[in-house]
C-alpha cells in the first residue's frame, strides 16, 4: 500500500508506538533507585539491566497467556533476585514502579503531530494490551488521551494482541469493517501479525531493522515521524 487510499480508520498501539516506554522505565527506574535504601549501592546502568533481562522473559510469558498481575510480581521477583536483594521487597517495588513509570514524559518526537494529523482525515482509536488504568495514565501524561474516538484495552474484553478478536472488536465499535482500518504498531507478533490476520491494513513502525516473519506490512517505516507524509496524500 502506497498510500492510505480505501482507509477510514487509523488505530494506534501506544508503548513503543506514541509513548516511549523504553525511556520511561529507565527515567521511572532511577527515580526510584534515588528514593530507595534498597537500591543505594547499585548503579542506574546495573538496575536497567536487570529490569530490561527480566522485562524480556515477562513478554514472552505475557505472549504465552500468563495474567499482568502475576507477570508484574514475577517481574519485580526476577529483578531483585538477579541482583541478590531482598526479593520481600517485590510487591511494593511493583506497586512503586506502576505508580511511577506511566507517568513520565515520554513521548516520541512526532507522536502528536502525526495524531493531530490523522485526526483531521480519519477517525482514529487505540488498541492496546495491558490494563485501562496504565494506559490512560500514559496516553493523559503525553496529551493525547482527547484525541481519540475509540480505546480499546485487552483487559476490558478479554482478548489480547495478537488475538484478532480484539482488532475486530475496536473496527465494529468504530462501525467499519477491518479491511477499512489501519493499524500502526511498533511490535511485529502483537500489532502486525495480530492485525493483519483480522483483516486490517498494517503499519510497522520498525525501530530495530528487523525482518517480518510472517506477512508484510502495508507501510514500515523506522520512527513515527516518517508516518507523516503519508498522511499528506
């Protein structure tokens, strides 16, 4: 797909996508590490690490099934383990990092030029995985929350990306068939893969040059930033 010629709708995912969630854990986990005796001897750079190790073993469970909740604790488990401290000190470490991260000012260069964009042309909503609350904290944090039409949050309708259902729940809220509805996401299994098996056009937002394993996306592109001429035509 060239252009967005036969497209009504355009949805967008948020972490990865609109809100920088990479930087948000990190500029989150050394707020903590200052306010925290737990953490005093180590460094920034050792407590990232550790999150980002033990934040990768968390998708791939999420991808398996495995509930937030539990993916959360585990998580926090994960992390203090690795860096031998108290791992009693999980569940407030969870309940801190999700009071601080979603949060941060965080969002990518171009995020709200290319949804004020799209606004004008289409009706645009999100779908996301993850819980309503985070989400909205998110999307309120970087200013975007009024923009949209639609949100959809995997756990109102117990469905997750890449389930189809869910991208077939947000087009017949948005009363359009999926054929008719773009779908920009950073994340190939979940927002590619998932959306174009229920039937929408696809926009990879490709941050890392990786090659799709599955079907091509109608537009890749690296940054958000270079979704925008596409909204020009």
């Amino acid at each position: 797909m060239k252009n967005l010629s036969g497209i009504d709708v355009i949805f967008f995912d948020i972490d990865g996508t609109l809100f920088d969630q990479r930087s948000a854990h990190e500029l989150a986990l050394m707020e903590i590490s200052d306010k925290y005796d737990i953490f005093k001897d180590l460094s920034d750079k050792e407590l990232i690490a550790a999150f980002g190790e033990a934040d990768e073993r968390a998708l791939k469970e999420f991808n398996d099934g495995v509930s937030l909740d539990k993916i959360r604790l585990q998580r926090s488990e994960n992390i203090l383990s690795s860096l031998n401290l108290d791992t009693g000190f999980s569940k407030e470490f969870t309940t801190i990092f999700y009071d601080t991260y979603p949060s941060m000012e965080a969002r990518f260069d171009c995020a709200e030029s290319v949804v004020e964009k799209a606004k004008v042309g289409y009706d645009i909503g999100i779908i996301s995985n993850g819980s309503r609350e985070v989400q909205m904290t998110k999307l309120k944090t970087i200013d975007l929350l009024h923009h949209f039409d639609v949100l959809v949050f995997s756990e109102d309708i117990a469905s997750r990306k890449p389930d189809e259902q869910i991208f077939l729940h947000a087009a017949s809220k948005m009363n359009v068939e999926p054929e008719k509805c773009l779908y920009v996401g950073d994340y190939y299994f979940a927002d590619v893969f998932g959306a174009d098996k229920a039937g929408m056009r696809t926009c990879w937002i490709n941050h890392d040059d990786q090659k799709p394993r599955g079907p091509e996306p109608d537009i890749q592109v690296n940054d958000i930033c270079q979704l925008l001429p596409f909204l020009d035509q």
